[in-house]
C-alpha cells in the first residue's frame, strides 16, 4: 500500500501531468550538475545547467500538450486531486473539485452555473466566522421566529392588605426602571486539606428596586409611606406582615393582561417597605424620579 499512497499523494498535491514534468526536470538537473561539474562548476558552468534544465522541461510540457488534449490534462489532475481528497477522508471537497473543473458541462449542460453555487454555499467563509453559507442560512432559520425580550416592556402590579390594589395602574403607567435579582443562593467555602468544599446555605431575599416618576400631589410617595409607617411607627412599635405585606407581580416583554400569554415569564413575591429616596434639582427641567427599595418578607411564601 506505500507504493499507492505515495502515487495518491504525489497526484493530489501536483497532479498527474505536473508530476511527470517534475520527475523529467529532475533529472534534466541531475544531468546539468554533472555537466557543470565536468566544466569546473563556476558561474558559467551553473547558468548552462539551468538553462539546459529549463529547455529540457519546455520540450518535454509541449510534447505532452501536443500529444494530450487539454481536456484529459484537466481530466488527470482533478482525478489525482479527488484521489488525494477521498484518501484524506474530505467527501465534500471531491465533489467540489468535479464540479469546480467543469468536466460535467459535457454531459449536464448548466453545470458550470450549478457549480458556482454549490461551492459558495459549501464553502467556509470567514465573512461567516469560518462557516459556509448554508451554515449561517440554517442558523438564521432557527433564530428569526424568535422574539428577543425587550427591557422596556414589563408588567408590573402591585396590591396589599392595607390599600388595595388600586395603586397597580399608577405603578405601571410611572415605573421607569426595576432593579431586582430574584434567585440568589449564599454559600461558604470550606477548606479540607488542599481542596476546598462548597458549602450551600441557603436562599437571600431579594431586594427590589423601583424608579418611578409620581404627580404632582405624590400619590405614589403617599401610598409608601402609609406603609411605612405601619411596618416601623415613629412610636417604636413595629406592624403585623398581615397589614403592611406589598404583593408584586412583575411580568417581562409584555405590558397588558390581555396580551400575556401562559407561558410568560414572571416573579411575584411579597415585600415590605424599605427606603425611599428623592433627588430635587433646579439645573434641570426634567421629571420627577423616585427611588423605592422593597425587602422580600420571607423566601418560602411565592404567592
């Protein structure tokens, strides 16, 4: 099998006529040195050797061309190339090479245009990141029906014991920003010898963050601070959960009840009053926001 592979070998890479011509000029030099050796090897000597190689491989190319129709000179190198490739296990790159040659236009007219096409949807591309175009096609198909999800478009309702849940269109119509991280697990690293050990502890409330715009009679600021002042009085005495329990729902990508669909993502959970912030300024002729930062009673009660 040496004797095949390097026949295989040497058509892949030169072709068939190319290797012919390359083991004539080969020893058209082999010749020529002994010749510039028999002359006493100078300059002289070596510029007659190589033109006597160059004339020897012009003769040798014409008799075969002369002798060899051009097209069964294609025809051997693109079959030396197809050996070298399916001996490399590259299928796809043989049948590029067929069509590539135009050797089929004979027997299919309109191969030459079928050609053009399969080798630029088989091809990598690095205007692709190095795949072919029927790569990038087929991972455009799997990512055009899907709808990213928007950071601008949430629900967000809001109710409690204390007031109702009159207060949920105001919320949703003036929240601007929410700021919140829903699952967050506390653990300790533990060290046994060289290694270290991962040791879970459990969940965190979550901290929820409100910007808001209000009106100008602060509804929104009013509403907080009835339940603050239940959760903590300014007698020091502290409220019952029952009374001053807030219920979110917060629904991402979409803004109306009538337009969430089952499978919508969404977080409820129930939270206290924790701080409220405002920032005045006169350099600036702007809206009104509010910071309102909410502390999730519990981590065991969802609904």
């Amino acid at each position: 099998m040496s004797l095949y592979n390097d026949v295989a070998k040497s058509l892949s890479q030169k072709g068939a006529i190319g290797s012919v011509i390359s083991g004539t000029t080969n020893t058209t030099n082999t010749l020529g040195q002994h010749a510039a050796n028999m002359m006493g090897g100078g300059e002289l000597a070596q510029a007659v050797s190589k033109i006597g190689a160059a004339t020897a491989t012009n003769v040798v190319r014409n008799a075969i061309n002369e002798h060899i129709p051009i097209q069964a000179h294609r025809a051997l190198n693109v079959g030396g190339g197809v050996v070298g490739d399916i001996l490399q296990g590259d299928i796809n790159s043989a049948g590029l090479r067929v069509l590539d040659s135009g050797l089929l236009n004979d027997i299919l007219p309109g191969m030459s245009a079928v050609a053009s096409q399969t080798r630029y949807w088989g091809r990598p591309t690095p205007v692709f990141g190095g795949i072919t175009p029927t790569e990038a096609l087929q991972i455009y198909e799997t990512m055009k029906s899907s709808r990213l999800s928007k950071k601008n478009l949430f629900l967000i309702e809001v109710s409690s014991e204390l007031m109702g849940d009159w207060v949920s269109p105001w919320f949703n119509m003036f929240a601007t920003e929410l700021d919140y991280a829903p699952y967050t697990v506390s653990g300790e690293k533990k060290r046994i010898g060289g290694a270290v050990l991962d040791s879970v502890q459990g969940n965190e409330p979550v901290e929820l963050r409100v910007t808001t715009m209000d009106d100008q009679y602060g509804v929104l600021k009013k509403w907080y601070i009835d339940h603050h002042y239940f959760t903590a009085s300014n007698d020091g005495t502290v409220g019952v959960p029952a009374k001053y329990a807030i219920k979110f729902r917060i629904v991402h990508s979409f803004i109306t009840d009538a337009s969430i669909p089952y499978s919508a993502y969404e977080d409820i959970g129930w939270f206290r009053p924790s701080n409220i912030e405002y920032s005045l300024s006169r350099r600036e002729d702007a809206m009104q926001e509010i910071q309102m930062t909410f502390s999730q009673i519990d981590t065991f009660v969802s609904r």
